[in-house]
C-alpha cells in the first residue's frame, strides 16, 4: 500500500469496475436496480431476491456476499487484476443472464 501509485491504481481500478457495473445494471434492469459503493466495495441492488442472485454467481465461481436489504456486493481485494476484473465480470453477465431468464421462466409458468 505504501508503494508510489498503489492507492492511484487502486482508484482507477475501482472505477474500472464501477463503470462495467453500471452497464450490467442497465442491460438487466429486471436483475439490477442500481450500482453502490465506492472504490472496490461496491454492491448492486438485486430486483429478485439477492440469494437467488447470489447462488447463480455462485454456480459461475464468482463469490460474491449479500448485503443489506437486497444488495449483492463484490469486494475483491486492493491487489485484484485487470484480467481479474474482466474474469469476474464476464462471470456476473452469465449469472445475471440466468437469474434473467430464471425469473422470465418462473413468470410464465
């Protein structure tokens, strides 16, 4: 931490993460609401229930806990990756497709 540019990619990598966040959130609106948080620590408001979420990004290999009323929140650690980053990401799109197509399944039945 006491590294010259450490907090620097810290923060560049917490905004990274935010803004790849918030694009999920807008192409599932029925999964997500919204994106919270700052830097690393940053959460998503789940419109199903969170736990469902949860187990589905579970089944991806991306741990991820809940928080709060119905948040689920991803808080890798200051050392995390680009490619880390970018795995965990794809790993989120394909567990929030399947809560998508979960719950559109659920409905119509």
């Amino acid at each position: 931490m006491l590294a010259p540019g450490f907090m620097a990619d810290v923060d560049r990598k917490g905004r990274l993460l935010r803004a790849e966040l918030e694009k999920i959130a807008r192409d599932f609106p029925t999964v997500f609401e919204d994106v919270r948080g700052a830097g690393l620590l940053l959460g998503m408001k789940c419109v199903p229930p969170q736990g469902d979420v949860q187990a589905a990004c579970i089944a991806e290999g991306l741990l991820a806990i809940t928080a709060g009323e119905n948040v689920l929140r991803l808080a890798p650690p200051l050392v995390v990756t680009d490619q880390d980053i970018t795995e965990a990401l794809a790993m989120l799109r394909r567990a929030t497709q399947k809560s998508q197509d979960a719950a559109k399944k659920a409905a119509a039945n």
